[in-house]
C-alpha cells in the first residue's frame, strides 16, 4: 500500500509542476473554512504501553490478566487559516479492560478522556486530495476502576499525537487516514465534512 501512496502523490505533483513549468494556470481550490471529522484509531498509547506491559509482566511474573481495548474514537474540528495551515482540536475516547485468565472476572477498567489542540500543514493539495502533517498537545483525563489496586488514583496526563503523515480525499465530505503516535493511534481513519 505504501508504494501506492508514493506513486499516487508522485503523479499528482508531476502534473502540478508541469502545468507550472508550462505557464498554465493552476486551478486552485476554494477555502471551505470548517471541518468536523469522526474517525476510530489504533495503537494509541494506552494500547503500545499496556501491550508491552503485559509482555514483561507475563514473561516476567506470569500475570494472568488480558486486556481488551476499545477505540480511541475521535471527534474533531479544524478551521482553515489558509490553503497551507489550520488549527483545531480532536476529543477522543479509549477503553482497556482487563480480565483474569482463569475465571474471566473483571480485574480493572480504565476509561481515557482526551482534549488535544491541534495544528496541520497541508504540504500538498489539489482538489480532490491533501496531504499534511500535524501536531496535537493536550490532556487526557484517566478515570481507573481497579479491583487489585482500589485506591489507584483518577488523573490528568500530558499527552501527545504527531502526525508524520494524513492523507484526505474528498471535496465536501472525504475520507481520511492518518500515520502517526501518540492518543489517537499509530493509524486512524474515518470521515470529514466541510463547510
């Protein structure tokens, strides 16, 4: 799939530089202000730091739990400063349960709340698709339930998400997919609307 993408955005540039090189003029797209995206993730880091908590503590200590995680599932909104840059925020949620092994009771739950402002440069574009990076700094608010450790504590956490790399097709409404790390996933993906 990645040599796909490259091939894709390789094409889109060539046409882009050529009608430059050509004096043509270059249709550039209207500013649609306002964007709302839903979109589900995975591998956030809740998910890569209980995995690899699980890895050493089962090798380790032969802990006899297994998580089961939901989301995170992403709200957003951006608003288009120019044809290169906008700022918003995305609000996310994500669930990790554990379970014992042996008799399949509930040993925990932690429920995350994430606020992140975010940034996105829009490195290239054309009508029908873009191709950005972003940055998010924001908190995410741990609500813990825990049977083996009762009085673990509720918490705000610092947390991040960088995206090297967000792909949106559409013109109104368009599908998207970002690569990137932190709250919302190594990938997530989902639907935008603008207006």
């Amino acid at each position: 799939m990645r040599p796909a993408i490259l091939c894709l955005l390789l094409f889109f540039f060539t046409l882009r530089e050529g009608a430059k090189a050509q004096g043509l003029p270059i249709e550039q797209p209207e500013i649609r202000r306002h964007e709302v995206s839903l979109g589900y993730g995975v591998l956030g880091t809740p998910q890569l730091v209980s995995g690899l908590g699980d890895v050493f503590t089962f090798f380790i200590f032969s802990q006899n739990t297994e998580r089961h995680t939901t989301g995170p599932a992403i709200f957003g909104y951006h608003y288009r400063l120019s044809q290169k840059v906008s700022l918003g925020f995305s609000a996310s949620y994500t669930q990790l349960k554990s379970r014992y092994r042996d008799t399949g009771e509930n040993a925990g739950q932690v429920d995350y709340y994430t606020f992140l402002p975010r940034f996105s440069y829009y490195w290239a574009r054309n009508p029908a698709v873009e191709v950005y990076s972003g940055i998010g700094l924001g908190a995410s608010y741990l609500n813990r339930n825990s049977n083996y450790e009762p009085d673990e504590p509720n918490e705000f956490v610092f947390t991040t998400q960088l995206t090297a790399m967000g792909i949106r097709a559409g013109r109104k409404t368009g599908f998207f997919m970002e690569l990137g790390l932190g709250m919302n996933g190594l990938l997530n993906a989902g639907m935008d609307r603008r207006f």
